[in-house]
C-alpha cells in the first residue's frame, strides 16, 4: 500500500488560514469535543449500570456511542493541534492510518444506523416475535459482522487512495486526511480508484440507507392500522429520534461522499465538519437524552448514588 508514492508527508490546510479565526475555532471545537467524549461515555456507562436499559435497543446504543467516541477522536485532537500550530505536516504513514481508521468507523456507523432501524421495525411490527428475532446472539452477529465489513472496506478505500503515486503538490485542502481531498494529490490515473470506492461507498452507504427505508416504511404502515392514537404517536416518537441522526449523517455524507473528486469544493468541508465533529455531539442528546427510558435510568442511577453516598455519611459520622 502506497509503494509508488514519492511525498513523505502532507501539509494539512485546515479549517481556515485566518489567525483571527484559528484562536476561536480552537475554543468552540474543543468544548464540542469535550462535550462529545462526556455524553457518549455517559450513555456507555448508564446503559451498563441500568438494568432497564439491557435490552438490543440500548446494546446497538452503546456500541453507536462507542464509534462516536472513537472517529471523533480520530479527527479533533489533530484538527485542534493545527489550529494552535504553524507546523501543519502530517507524515504519510500518520495520514494513511487517520483515513483508515476515520473510515473504518464511520462504515460502522452507517451499519449501526441501520441495525437500529430494523431493531424498530420488528419491535413495532412484529412486537411478538421480537425477544425471538433480536436475541442477545443476533445482535452480537451483526455487530460482528458489521465490524468485519467495515474494516475490509477500510482497507479497500485506504489501498485506492494512497496506491497511487504523489509527485506533485502535497498540500491537502482539509482538516484531516479524508478521501476526496486525499485522491486530488494523485498524480496517477485515479478513475478506477474512484469506480473502487464509489461502489462501495454506495454498499455501505446507500445499502445502510435502503434497509432503514425499508423498514420506516414498514413501520408507517403499520403505525397507520393502530387504533390508538396514543399507540400512533409513541411510535412515532420512538422513531423520530432515529431519523435525525440519519439525515445529520447521511444527509452531510452523502453531499460529500457522492461526487467526483474533481467537483470537491471549500464548502464540503462545511459538511465533513456537521458529520465528522458536530453529529457526534449531536446525536447522544437526539437519540438518548430526550428519550425517556434514559432519563429514568438516569433519575434513578442519581437517586442510588446519592442514598448510596448519604449512607456512607451517616457510617462515616457513626464512627
């Protein structure tokens, strides 16, 4: 992988060039980053305290936090350093593992998207098969499975990004190292490369996105036949948190993913930074926070800890 190339390291360009603009930047990027690793480490860790939330739901929950935390942490930490530093190289090595990693979970992501969109499917449409079809042994399969996909996608966009050779300009036009701006700098014929990884960002992608149409579609219509309006508008309210990370996510890669490098333009950086930095703060308050099963998980963790600690008060003063 990437034997042909000629650079032994990149200039990343970054979010802006202004200096004015950089300190301020670093400021808000670094609170929403902080905020990302508070909520998602949060949810981890009450989905695993709480037994009410032990059930697929909470299990592909944990697991979505989990990628949020790790392809955040992938771009933040080297976009906040560079807006801090003059030195903006990146060796090739450095740049090669960020798009593989970064790539690798958010393929998972999208596979998540749409493991949860037909864990509600068959909740709302078959709620008595459910304990049945989403057994805790299905939903470690498709994790696993997931995991497995999205690594051997990884590679195969990683190996048609830099097996190219980079004579020519290496400066990249980004904040981190992503796949369009990346496969500009190739100074060989890049077509096939493209074919490679247009087809199977259209599997994991498109195909995510089909299985979650499919089964919203399914829900409606049998949302629909309920009698009860009260039934109607809990399972729309069950979805609806769903559907927002969807459209934040796919709605921003898709604008960037879907196109030819050549038409790459500055305000695609505008949509990497809504997918890559602000959808993983977004979602564990779209998804979980205003859901209430968490908050009841959440006022009784609280509840326990504080008895718990009144009670270690009382034993203290006793003795």
């Amino acid at each position: 992988m990437g034997r042909n190339h000629t650079q032994t390291e990149f200039i990343l360009l970054g979010i802006t060039d202004s200096p004015c603009a950089q300190t301020p930047l670093f400021v808000l990027f670094l609170l929403i980053y902080i905020v990302t690793l508070v909520e998602n480490i949060g949810i981890i860790i009450l989905v695993r305290v709480a037994p009410s939330l032990h059930t697929p739901m909470y299990f592909f929950l944990t697991h979505f936090a989990f990628i949020e935390v790790c392809y955040s942490t992938v771009v933040s930490p080297r976009m906040l350093a560079d807006l801090l530093s003059e030195d903006k190289t990146i060796s090739f090595t450095a740049c090669m593992m960020q798009l593989l990693t970064f790539a690798f979970f958010a393929t998972i992501e999208c596979h998540l998207l749409a493991m949860m969109a037909y864990d509600r499917h068959v909740a709302i449409c078959h709620p008595l098969l459910y304990v049945t079809i989403i057994s805790s042994r299905v939903c470690w399969q498709l994790v696993a499975s997931s995991y497995l996909f999205a690594f051997f996608s990884a590679i195969i966009y990683t190996w048609c990004v830099f097996g190219g050779s980079f004579c020519g300009p290496n400066r990249i036009d980004h904040f981190f190292c992503d796949i369009v701006p990346v496969l500009k700098l190739v100074c060989s014929d890049t077509h096939s490369s493209e074919m490679v990884i247009f087809a199977f960002i259209t599997i994991n992608a498109v195909g995510a996105s089909v299985v979650i149409l499919l089964s919203y579609i399914s829900i409606l219509c049998t949302v629909l036949k309920m009698c009860s309006a009260q039934s109607r508008a809990r399972a729309f309210h069950t979805c609806a948190s769903h559907l927002t990370a969807v459209v934040l996510l796919f709605g921003s890669a898709f604008f960037m993913y879907l196109q030819p490098p050549s038409s790459y333009r500055s305000l695609d950086k505008v949509a990497s930074i809504i997918y890559a930095v602000l959808t993983p703060m977004l979602n564990p308050f779209i998804y979980s926070l205003r859901n209430k099963e968490v908050k009841g998980a959440l006022v009784k963790c609280r509840t326990r800890f504080f008895n718990h600690w009144q009670h270690g008060r009382v034993l203290s003063s006793r003795t």
